[in-house]
C-alpha cells in the first residue's frame, strides 16, 4: 500500500494522555493514535490541549474535498511541536520518513489510525455530533476562514482575539493581551460596532430609525466584506449575505464549542444583535433570515456542548437572548395586516421558522416571549380571604408604568 485507501489526517509524534477533538468529538489520545482515516468531504477542525484539565487549546481547519472515482484519496500531515504544544504544518518528506519507520501505510492504517465513525463510546450522542456537524458549517467557506484566521493554514487558539475584544479577555491585562495577540495574530472579525448602527452624517429622523432599526448596519456589514468574501457573481446577493452574516456565525459559534474562545464568543453576540434588532430587512430579506433563525436553533440545541453554556439561560438569566426574541416578535407581529414585502410566501418561511424557535425556548427553557400576561387578578390567602392583586413587574418589557417612554421638550 503505498497510500491510504481514504482520506486521512496524519498525525507525526503525537503524545499519549494529552486532549483531542475533531468537530464535535473530544477523546484523550494514546500511544497507538497517529491519525484519523475515512474522513468525509467538507470542512474539519481538529484541536488539542497537552492537558484535558487546561483551558488553553490550539486548533486548526482542514477541507477534504469530494473524491472522484479517478482521484486518490486526500492525504494531509502535521506534526506534534513539543516546545509550543500544539501541532504544526510538516512536508511530505517528513511524513514518508515517519511512516516507513512505523511499518509503512498499511501498518500505520491498520493499527495506528482511528475511523471518523469511531469513538470512545459509540453511543446515539457521538453519532448525532457527527451527523450535525454539517448543518452546523454549511455557510462556511475557505474564502471566509482564511479572512477569520488571517493565516493560509487555518489556526485558531483559544487566545485569539479580535481588536475590538483585546482589553475584555477575563484574567489578562491589556499589555499581556497585546503580547498574546501579537503571537496569535488578529481574528477577522466583522467590525461590528453597536454603540453606532447609523450611516456617517446621518441626522434627525434618519439617525433615530438607522438607531432603532439596525437593517442599515446589517447591509453596511456585508457590503464592507463584499469584495474579500464573495463567491462570484453568480452566486447573487442571497449567498453573499449567508457566507458573511451566517458563515461568521457559524465560525464563531464552534469556536466557542471547541475552543472557548472569549472573542468569539462576543463576535456571536454582536451578530444576535444586529439581525434580531432589523425591522425594515426582515421583509426585504425574508429568506436570509428564515436561515438565520433555522441556524441559531441548531446552535442553541448545542448550547449544552459548550463548558460553563453560553450564557445564563434560566428564566433569570437569560436576559441578553431573550430579549432579543421579544423584540423580534414584535417584529413580526407588526407586519401582520400590513401591505409590502418581497414574497408572502417568503414572509410565512420567517414566521414558520420563529415559531419553532419560540416553541423551542418555550420547552427548553420556559420563556414566553409573548407580551400576554396576567397582571391583576385574584389571590386566594391562607385563610380563604380573597385580595384583588397587581404586578408591575412586566413593565420594564412593555416599556409601561415607570418604563413608558417620556417625551421631554428642550
């Protein structure tokens, strides 16, 4: 055999005991692990840390791509760094050397390689990670991660950091950031910026709806990236806005999984926050944003994958998110009646897929996102007597009692 039969990540001096994951899949490694055989077509991440109990964890994206019957099967190579610990780009030299030693490939494929398929305990779970690991990267392209990584390899580390997130990194003082990131090199974030959603020279009414209405800041977000990531004429401006909104999203979002990347993370909620916050875009965009919304139900479902979850999802807690929920059924609601938009058909497909969102939050996490709550009523006391009874405490949601809105005159 003087090649592998499959596809295949080969592995050089990798060390027994240390962390390892490949997409959704973690498994401590062995002395007989080199590699891992029978990759499918598409987009990997591979990662490991020296220790499972550090937080500190290097990574890196591969492609394989679909296999023709004419085509050998994809080989790819990397080495184990001791000084650094963390794996790194080998030749094909070295790799050749490396598994004539070990035997040659049928040797190294027999015995020292791991199937994808396989995993420490071949249960319903690890084959359901497996099975949602395209779903969950499908808007990702190589375009994008090169940009997202600013390196031709594709290498992440849980220390990779985006500018706008240098002085927020937990444990770190910003000189200790500056010399983290100048190591790790930037992350290509959107270049979000929340605390200004409005066009420059934007004035009175105009400044108001772009602050209210974050559809102008969501175009302007991908006609910045435009030129870097699109994928061709062809491809129209639906893709576009996919690859940069949902494919950044998805990034993100498994790098946080993977890696607990604080930047990331952060970079995932500016996200939440521009597209849950569009009014006018919803209807120019209905179909955008009935991925968007099937994509963070795929996440959320994942959302127990991540150490320490995403964030506080209690009722309490879950503040940032469902907040956001509320407002974009508002939304919603507003648009029921009213004449416009590209396609009814388009405007039922954003609905539908909000409904399942709700209905799933709903269940998993008892939120109602509705605005239909009981504020006065009857109580019964211990002792049978009858009290009428009033909360206030919705008010803050409705933006009622002390929360109205208050015109001043200056």
């Amino acid at each position: 055999m003087s090649t592998p039969p499959t596809s295949t990540l080969l592995l050089l001096d990798l060390p027994a005991s240390i962390l390892c994951g490949i997409n959704l899949l973690t498994f401590t490694t062995t002395s007989t692990f080199l590699g891992i055989k029978n990759l499918p077509a598409g987009l990997h991440f591979l990662f490991t840390s020296p220790s499972p109990s550090l937080s500190l964890r290097d990574g890196f994206w591969f492609r394989i791509p679909e296999q023709s019957p004419s085509s050998p099967p994809t080989v790819l190579y990397r080495k184990w760094d001791p000084e650094h610990e963390t794996l790194v780009p080998c030749s094909e030299d070295e790799a050749r050397n490396f598994v004539e030693q070990k035997g040659g490939w049928r040797e190294v494929y027999e015995k020292y390689l791991t199937p994808y398929r396989q995993s420490a305990s071949s249960s319903r779970e690890n084959d359901n990670k497996e099975d949602a690991w395209p779903h969950l990267t499908e808007h990702i392209t190589p375009k994008l991660l090169t940009h997202f990584t600013r390196r031709p390899e594709w290498s992440i580390s849980s220390a990779s950091s985006g500018v706008q997130d240098r002085d927020d990194i937990p444990g770190l003082s910003t000189q200790e950031v500056g010399t983290v990131i100048g190591e790790e090199k930037e992350l290509g974030l959107l270049g979000i910026d929340l605390k200004r959603t409005w066009r420059e020279g934007a004035v009175g009414r105009e400044r108001t709806e772009q602050a209210r209405d974050r559809s102008w800041l969501l175009g302007d977000v991908v006609a910045r990236h435009a030129e870097q990531l699109g994928t061709g004429e062809d491809a129209g401006e639906q893709k576009l806005w996919q690859t940069v909104i949902l494919g950044q999203m998805e990034i993100c979002f498994l790098m946080v999984l993977t890696l607990a990347n604080y930047s990331c993370l952060e970079e995932w909620k500016r996200i939440l926050a521009v597209v849950l916050t569009c009014e006018r875009a919803v209807w120019e965009k209905p179909r955008f944003f009935a991925e968007f919304l099937t994509l963070l139900k795929r996440q959320l479902e994942r959302g127990d994958d991540v150490e320490g979850g995403l964030f506080e999802m209690s009722e309490d807690g879950g503040g940032f998110l469902k907040g956001l929920l509320k407002g974009f059924r508002r939304t919603l609601e507003q648009r029921k009646g009213a004449e416009g938009g590209e396609d009814d058909d388009d405007d039922d497909d954003v609905k539908g897929e909000f409904e399942e969102l709700e209905k799933w939050v709903r269940q998993q996490y008892g939120w109602e996102l509705g605005d239909e709550f009981v504020r006065k009523g009857m109580l019964e006391l211990e002792d049978g007597e009858m009290v009428e009874m009033e909360t206030g405490e919705m008010e803050g949601e409705d933006e009622s009692g002390e929360y109205a809105p208050v015109i001043v005159e200056l």
